[in-house]
C-alpha cells in the first residue's frame, strides 16, 4: 500500500497561481498591498501643500487688515496688553494667555488652545478644510498686525470674522463658531463681562440671518455653546436688564428645533444656567426662570389646544424635566397641572414623556420656594386619581412619579408622608399581580426607593407593606411559571423590607409569612430559590432564633433514616449560608458541654466533634482568643487522651466487631485525635502540660502499660512542642535508655521525640537545657548508626538538621559537620528507605549552604567552604578496585553526594575544585564501568557536570572527558539502568559537543557508535512527532522539544535515585 499524500495530488491543476503580469514577482499578491502601504508611507512624508490658497485669500479680503478695533472694546497693542481708550484702570496683562508652541503643518498658528484642528484630523471633512483655512487666515492676520498669537487676539479676529462673513456661508460661519467655541474657553471672566454686549449682539445677528436647516445645524450648534459661555461669566446684576433675558428666551427657541444636536445644546445652556447657584435670588430661583416658565406654560397650553403637534410637546417636556425644579412656585403649579393633563391624556408616547418629566422634576427635590409641602400632597393624590395604566411602560413611569413625590414630601414633612403612605403601598403591591416580567423589576425597584427613603425604621409601615405583599401573593391560584415570575420580585422586594426594618418588623404577621411560605416550600420545588433567598435574609437580618421559632427544624437524632432525610432539610443549608459569626468568646462556653458530651457518648459523631473542635482552636488563634481555649483545656485534654490511648473503638456484636460509625475504622478516629492534640498544646497552661507530661512518663515506665506505651510515646511528642525546660529534662531523662533499647518501635520513638525536642533548638528560652544536654547529643554522634534502627535513621538525621541549622561559630559547625558527614553520606544508600534518604539528602544539602552562609561571615569564599566537604569524598580516590560489597556502597553513597553538591554549587566551586571534580567523575567512571551497581550513578554524575558547567569551561575538559568515556568498553551484561542512565549521558554529551567530534572517539568501539546511532535516529522521531500534518513545525524551538524530552527522562531515572533537589525542612514532622 502506497503512503499517504501530505498535500492532494493534482488538486492544483488547472488553478492560475500568478495574476497576470506577476510572473516576476516572488509574492505577487502580497507584493501588491506592499507596494500600496509603501507609497502611502512616502506620501506621508511629504510637504503639506497650503489648504485652499484661494479661500484664504477671500477671507483675508473680508477682514479689515489695518486695525483689529472692534467698535471701542479693547484691542491688542504691540506689548501683549489691552487697552480701552488709554483707560489704564481696564488694563489686562496677556502675559499668562501667551504660549510658543511648534509651528504646524497645517497653519502658522501656534496657541496650544487650537491644538484639536491639528491633532484630530478626519479625512474628507470639508468642515475641517474651512476650519483649517479661517485659523490659517487668522494666524496671518495676527501676525502681520504684530500680535503674539494670544488668545484675546484670537478671539478678537474671529469675532470680526464671524461678523463679516455673508449668512449664505454656512461652512465658514461654522468653522469660525467652532473656533469661537474653542476660544470662549480661554478668555477670562471678567474679559468676558466686558466683550458680552458686542459679542452677544454679532451672534444674536447670526442666529436671526441664519435659517435653522441640516446644513446649519452645526454653526448654531456651536455658536449656542460659545453663547453660554458668555452667560455663564455673567453677574447677577445683569440679568435685571430684560434684552439679557430675551437672549435666553432665543436659546429657548432654539431647542424646539427639528435637528437634535441644536436642541440638546439649546437645552444643556439652559439648564446649566438656570441651576447656577451664582446667579439665583434669594429664593433660590434664576432671575430668567420665571420668563422661561411662561413662555413654556405658553406653548404647552397651545398645544393643549391643538395649535401643536405631539413631538413639539415632547421636546418642551424634554427641556422642562431638567429646569422644572427650578421654577418659581407661582409658575410652578400651572406646569405641573399641564405635566399632569399630558400624562393622563394622549398617546402612550406623551404619557410617558410626561410622566418622566415630573418623575426627574421631583428627583431633583424641588425647595419650598417651587413646591410646598400642600402642593406636594395635592400631586400625591392628583397621581393617585389618574388610573393605573394598562400599557407597561406608562405604568413604570407613573409608579416611578408617584413615589418620587413620596421622597419628595417625606423629605419635607415626615409625619404627613406616613399619613399617606399606607394606600401607596397598597397599590404598589397590587401591581404585583399583573404577572409581567418587566413591570415586576420596575416596581421592585420603585419599593425599595419608598422602602429606603419613607418606610426606613417606620414599624407600622413595615408591617402595612408587609402583610400587602404577602397579600398580593395569592395562594388559592394556581402556581404556574407566569405566578413564579410574579412571586420572585415579591420575595426580592420582601427581603429590601427585612433589610431596612430589621427587628422592627417582628410580629404575628411576619410568623404568618414565614409559616405559609415554610409550607410551599415544603410541598415542592414552586419558587423554591427565591424562598430560600427570603429565609436567609431573615436570618441575616432578623435572626436564626426568631427565624427558627417561627419555622421550626424538628428530626429525631436515633432515627438514621429521619435524620438525614426530614421535612425541612431545606432549611439547614440555608442556616449555613445565612448564618453570621457571633462573638467567639461567648458562643463558645456555651458549645463546650455539648463537644464534650459527644466526644465522650456518642462514638459515631467523633469525627465530626474532633473537626469542630480542631475549627475552634483555629478561630480562636485567628481573632487573638486564646484565653477561651485555655479556659477549657483541662476539660478537653484528658477526653482527647483517653480517645487515642483506647485499645479499641468497635464494639462486638453477635461475635463479630464492627466499626461503630459508617465509612471511619478505629485508625482514622485516632489520627483525628492526635492532630487535635497537637492544635491544642500551645494552648495548654504550663502547669497543666508538665502535669500530663509526669503522668505520661509514669504510664511509659509501668510495665504494665506496654500496650499502650507507643501511643503514649505520640502524646509525648506533641505535648514536646509546648513544654518547659523542667519537663523537657524530665522527657530527657525518661527516654535516654531507649536510644540503646533493642525495641525497634520504641527507638524510633524516642529519636522521633529527641528530633522534635531539637527543632526547637533556636528558643532562646531553651539554650539553658540544650547546653546541658551536650554531652547526650556527642553520645550519640559517636554511636555507631548501624547500631540504631533502621526506622529511626531518619529522625537521628533529623535531629542533626535542627542543630546545623541553628549553629553561626564556625569552629562548631565544621567540627560537627566532620562528625555527621560519613553517616549522612552513607545513608544516601538504596539499601536504606526513601524517608531516610530524604532525610539524609536534605541534610547534605543544609549542610553545604551553612557552611557557605557561616564561612562568608568569617571571611571564607563559598569554594573554601564546600572544598572543607569534598576533600573528605576525593580522599577515596586510589588505584585499587572496590571489589568488596562495603566499598561498592561506600562509592555508591560519595557518587550520589557528589552529584546533588554539584547540581547545586558547582557555578561556586573555583577552578582547582573543578578539576579535582571532573577527576574524580573520571576515576568513578573507570572503577565503575565494570560494576551495573556502579555504574548509573557515575554516569549520572558526569551528565550532572556536563549540564551545570558553563560552555567555555566544559570545552577545557572535552578532550579529557571523550577521550575516557569513550575509551572505556560496555559490558554486554550490563543491566536496563545502567544502558538508559548511559543513554541519558550521552543525550546530554550530544546536546554540549558536535556529533563528529564525538564520533572521533567513538568510533573505536561498536558499541558506543550504536548508542550514539540511535540516539541521534531518537531524536530524529521525535523532531518528526512535533511536525504538523503538512511538515510544517508547530514548535518555534526543535532543540527546546528534544531538552523537555531529556528531562521528562531524566525525571524517570531520577524517581529510582534520591531525590537530589528536595528541600523540605519540615519533612520530618509529617504524620
């Protein structure tokens, strides 16, 4: 069978893969679009030709050129100053208006206020060509007549500019008025009182020259804004003149228009002004609001009439629902009365911009001076008459009215907004029962307004609202999703009512909806979320103990079955998500009799009770209320005691023991206990631990309790961690014959003790016992580690790591560390267990990185310090063969050594120790060539240095270590690791040296030139595995793939050696 096409044969023919023409080309269709992108980038680089030379010109001759005086206002003189007539008094410095900037591309101009014409360009706008050109034309001008560029100069050519230009120009006026509008921003206040009668009077002009199209619709839009200026600059003295008012009866004009942005301009100029709290009386209206009133109450009774259309009304509510509250109250009433007939009257359309219009009006909480608290009432009930809208919409905006006026009168006067409370609510929870989705959310929402700003901590109104929405629930109908819906926002609203009212609200009627809902709950899963949500914002807010009196949880606790499965096991996972933390330390007291009487009676709940009391230890070491625990200890310890002491927890039944509790034997029970034992300890007053630290001892010496004298050894242990210097002599003393027991078990106990006695070896508080226990500790440094057991080696180590780690002199250190090195190194052997491996691992480690840390104390370099522990490892370098088994194992552990020292420190090691190291590999790779127990770790100690050392310094060695590892002939009976930890090598030798050097050496022997064939044929198969489908590479990095394989082996061989790089100090006191 053939192989397979990558690519379809002939799946091509017949396709023209060039365009005409692009033969030649490499890339033809891409060479096209960068052809294009290449002559759009050229283009940018050249000169900008000067915008519309011709338009420039006109404009230029538009303007007078001799003076920049506009009638007698002030002018620019030559040193940056305005003057008015020689009048020194209206003086103003320009100084602080005066910027040098970057000459443009586009114009001459370089005042940073115009920077938008520069910096935002939109391609093909003509507006910004006009723009562009009066800015350029205005530069000129200002230039030639001397000026800076200042924004007062500015400003002064374009005000002349905009008063010459011809209103058939409506491009140019509006790029005038935008740079007007740009300018008006910079001009200073009182520069702006002064120039508001001619100014105001050249843009009212344009506004009466310019007819109100599209395509004027941007000059107004922007001469409106450059007009709001001025009237915002303006003092409250000027508006006693009746032509400043008429000027915003012109802007109120404006936003009746038919294009949107002159009306949202018209409307935003007008609300800022009109709630300017600078200019407003003593009332607290604008001197201007009450002429808009009547010209809006005007055209609203003109429309009433027939006279207008329904969108003209709108935009006139539109504009009122921003203004509104600041009307005077003489105004006031008439327009809402009109509000009030447009909201009740019309189309939904009108309706709802009505009522939108008063809801606004009121949010913004109209003063006494607009709205009385009599007007306010009389609204009320004037929205409470209108019916209740049958469309959606009108009825949300109706609601949202009618309860912004609520907000509004309890603001003003509390007591008579509770008197009228009572119906609202009712029908707020009426509309409840329309089953709609969207009107539910808006009355939810409209509830928790009235809940938040009326109810607030009103008994009586919260239990009213309360019994009209359990009401409005109705549990005779039938309960269908559409019922659901409805029951969901009752429910949200019902909980915003327990938030605001808390404990206010408890009573008979909220017993009675906590019952009848307890009961719909209990038949199925109707609503079962949103109930769920009510209980637990009850409990939150309210309280459990009320919750669960009204709604009680009953299950009998001797019956399996109803305990587990009972009418309302709904609740419980509600308590536990609703519940809050009560004050620990007086929660507490009251929960130790119970722990302790199911610690002590009840078997099958010891689990349960352990991991409570363990959660309370916990807690109260997190909130500093240690005291509460320390207060029970005596009551807790000898129950936790007798529990892990217990032979057995099964009981005997028919002749058969079973286990008392489902799924947890007597072993786990035990471990619960003693790692409750170990949390309590550091709480256990000092004079009660040395107590149960006599009687334990005493309980190990009886003869009689040889039973239990190995889980006495544990309580010793964890008791150890918190005892004084006077118990821990007395432990001392106790266990001291045991270090020399023939029992196994209990001199692993005793060293287990005497390592977890040392970890505590830095307590200043026990420097006193440890210096008088010196001479126990050289006693066993000296014993012989064959004698111990061999499951106690690993805690004798342990024990070492303590004191190393703790040592800073060092004299001491590398005189302990001479004593320790050979039964370290020797229990790196695989004959011992892996923790003892561990164990021994992490103590060469620790003991390499204290002499580095001490020994720069003391002004020794890191390569003196490690050369003090390898000296002892190349003293074994000889010409003899190690033929017997004990020399074998010796080598065996110094490899290992020498491997995890070089994997860590050799980037410390100087030049000497280098060389003596790779000697040393070399040597271990002859001695061990012919031995398969040899072998793996010499090879593995060599790919170590081949890894670690830099380029440069491993290219010293490459002839000296080719040469004799390829000098040296492979047994044929060597064993699977020895063959994959020479694989492993040579990966690494291939990766660091080119494959003909290798071969140089290789060559000699069939052997190695296989080894070297298939791994190269390997590494082959697995570049190919990387490759895509259509031999493309979907790795960026070949070489990278084949060193993550390397790896991903070296782990696998590493898993049968020790663990070269684990550094868990903690190792020792795992369970």
């Amino acid at each position: 069978m053939g192989k397979s096409f990558r690519v379809r044969p002939k799946g091509g023919m017949g396709k023209n893969a060039l365009p005409k023409g692009g033969s030649s080309s490499c890339n033809a269709k891409t060479n096209i679009h960068r052809t294009t992108a290449k002559n759009a980038r050229i283009l940018k680089r050249l000169p900008h030709v000067a915008v519309d030379d011709a338009l420039s010109a006109n404009l230029m001759r538009q303007l007078p050129l001799k003076t920049m005086t506009i009638d007698q206002e002030p002018t620019a003189s030559e040193n940056g100053s305005m003057k008015n007539g020689g009048d020194g008094e209206d003086t103003i410095s320009l100084s602080n208006f005066t910027a040098a900037t970057d000459f443009s591309n586009f114009t001459n101009c370089s005042n940073p206020t115009f920077d938008p014409v520069h910096r935002e360009w939109k391609s093909g706008s003509k507006l910004q060509v006009e723009v562009v050109s009066v800015l350029a034309a205005a530069s000129e001008i200002i230039n030639k007549n001397g000026g800076t560029g200042t924004d007062v100069e500015y400003f002064s050519t374009l005000l002349m500019s905009l008063q010459s230009v011809p209103p058939n120009e409506v491009n140019k006026i509006a790029a005038i008025s935008y740079l007007l509008n740009l300018n008006a921003k910079k001009i200073s206040k009182p520069l702006l009182v002064k120039l508001f009668s001619h100014s105001t009077k050249v843009i009212c002009d344009k506004f009466a020259d310019i007819p109100v199209t599209d395509h004027s619709s941007g000059a107004l839009k922007y001469l409106i804004s450059t007009l709001g200026y001025f009237l915002y600059a303006q003092p409250a003295s000027c508006w006693q003149r009746m032509e400043n008012i008429n000027i915003v009866a012109i802007i109120l004009r404006l936003s009746r228009e038919e294009q949107p942005w002159v009306r949202t301009m018209s409307r935003r100029v007008l609300r800022n002004l009109l709630t300017d709290p600078r200019c407003s009386e003593e009332n607290g209206t604008h001197p201007a609001a009450k002429l808009i009133g009547e010209l809006i109450l005007k055209d609203l009774c003109a429309s009433e009439s027939g006279q207008q259309n329904k969108t003209y009304v709108a935009r006139q509510l539109c504009l009122l629902e921003g203004i509104m509250h600041k009307i005077p109250k003489s105004i006031f009433r008439e327009l809402g009365e009109k509000v009030l007939h447009f909201g009740s009257a019309g189309d939904n359309m009108l309706k709802c911009a009505a009522l939108q219009c008063l809801q606004k009006c009121l949010m913004q909480h109209p003063g006494d001076n607009c709205l009385t608290a009599d007007t306010n009432i009389q609204l009320i009930v004037a929205l409470r008459s209108l019916e209740s809208p049958s469309d959606v919409s009108v009825c949300a905006y109706w609601l949202k009215a009618l309860v912004e006026a609520h907000v509004c009168l309890s603001a003003k006067d509390e007591p008579k907004s509770f008197g009228m409370l009572d119906e609202t609510l009712q029908i707020c929870a009426d509309l409840f029962k329309r089953r709609s989705t969207v009107l539910g959310e808006a009355v939810h929402l409209s509830c928790l307004r009235l809940i938040q700003c009326c109810i607030q901590q009103n008994s009586k109104a919260s239990t009213t609202f309360l019994e009209s929405l359990f009401l409005s629930l109705d549990f005779k109908q039938t309960m269908d999703e559409a019922r659901a819906e409805s029951w969901k926002w009752v429910l949200k609203t019902m909980e915003g009512l327990l938030e605001e009212s808390k404990e206010l609200i408890l009573g008979e009627s909220f017993t009675n909806v906590l019952k009848r809902l307890a009961v719909v709950r209990d038949k199925g899963e109707f609503c079962a979320a949103a109930i769920d949500s009510f209980f637990g914002s009850a409990i939150r807010h309210i309280g459990i103990e009320h919750v669960v009196d009204s709604v009680p949880v009953t299950f009998s606790v001797d019956n399996m079955s109803t305990s587990l499965d009972f009418k309302r096991s709904w609740m419980l996972p509600v308590i536990c998500q609703s519940i809050q933390h009560a004050d620990f330390e007086e929660a507490f007291p009251s929960l130790c009799p119970i722990i302790g009487a199911l610690l002590n009676e009840r078997p099958d709940l010891r689990l349960t009770s352990l991991n409570a009391l363990r959660a309370a230890l916990k807690l109260a070491s997190a909130q500093g209320a240690d005291g509460v625990m320390e207060r029970f200890s005596k009551n807790f310890m000898p129950i936790l005691f007798a529990i892990y002491t217990s032979t057995s927890l099964t009981t005997k039944t028919n002749g058969e023991h079973k286990a008392i509790f489902m799924g947890h034997n007597d072993q786990s029970v035990k471990l619960a206990t003693l790692e409750t034992i170990r949390l309590y300890i550091p709480r256990v007053p000092g004079e009660l631990l040395t107590t149960y630290v006599r009687l334990a001892i005493e309980k190990t010496q009886n003869p009689e309790e040889r039973v239990n004298k190995v889980l006495i050894m544990d309580i010793l242990i964890a008791m150890s961690r918190g005892a004084d210097v006077n118990s821990l002599s007395v432990i001392m003393h106790a266990i001291s014959p045991w270090f020399h027991s023939d029992d196994a078990q209990m001199q692993k106990k005793a060293y287990r003790l005497l390592a977890e006695i040392y970890h505590r070896f830095s307590d200043p508080d026990l420097q006193e016992f440890f210096a008088e226990n010196e001479l126990l500790l050289d006693e066993l440094i000296r014993k012989d580690y064959n004698t111990v057991a061999a499951s106690a080696r690993s805690w004798r180590i342990a024990t070492y790591r303590s004191v190393v780690n703790s040592l800073q002199d060092w004299n001491a250190l590398s005189l302990l560390c001479n004593q320790i090195y050979w039964e370290t190194v020797s229990l790196m052997d695989h004959s011992n267990s892996k923790p003892t491996r561990v164990q021994a691992t992490n103590m060469l480690l620790e003991i390499c990185a204290q002499l580095i840390d001490v020994g720069s104390k003391n002004g020794e370099t890191p390569s003196t310090a490690l050369d003090f522990m390898l000296s002892n490892i190349f003293s074994t370098q000889n010409a003899k063969e190690f033929r017997e088994e004990s020399d074998a194992k010796m080598l065996t552990a110094n490899l290992t050594a020498l491997s995890i020292i070089t994997n860590k420190h050799l980037r410390l090691m100087n030049a000497s120790l280098i060389s003596r190291l790779v000697s040393y590999a070399l040597w271990s790779w002859k001695v061990s060539v012919r031995s398969s127990s040899l072998l793996p770790v010499a090879s593995r100690l060599i790919r170590v240095i081949c890894l670690r050392l830099p380029g440069y310094a491993l290219e010293q060695y490459k002839d000296l270590l080719l040469e004799t590892i390829f000098a040296t002939e492979l047994s044929k009976k060597s064993s699977v690791r020895s063959r994959k930890a020479n694989a492993l090598m040579l990966e690494v030798i291939l990766d660091k040296f080119s494959t003909e050097s290798i071969m140089k050496y290789a060559a000699q022997h069939v052997a190695w030139t296989k080894y070297i064939k298939n791994i190269e044929k390997q590494r082959r198969r697995r570049l190919t595995k990387k490759k895509g489908p259509h031999g493309e590479n979907q790795e960026s990095n070949p070489k990278q793939n084949v060193d993550e394989e390397y790896d991903d082996d070296e782990k696998e061989s590493d898993e049968e050696d020790v663990e070269m790089n684990s550094d868990d100090s903690d190792e020792f006191f795992v369970k």
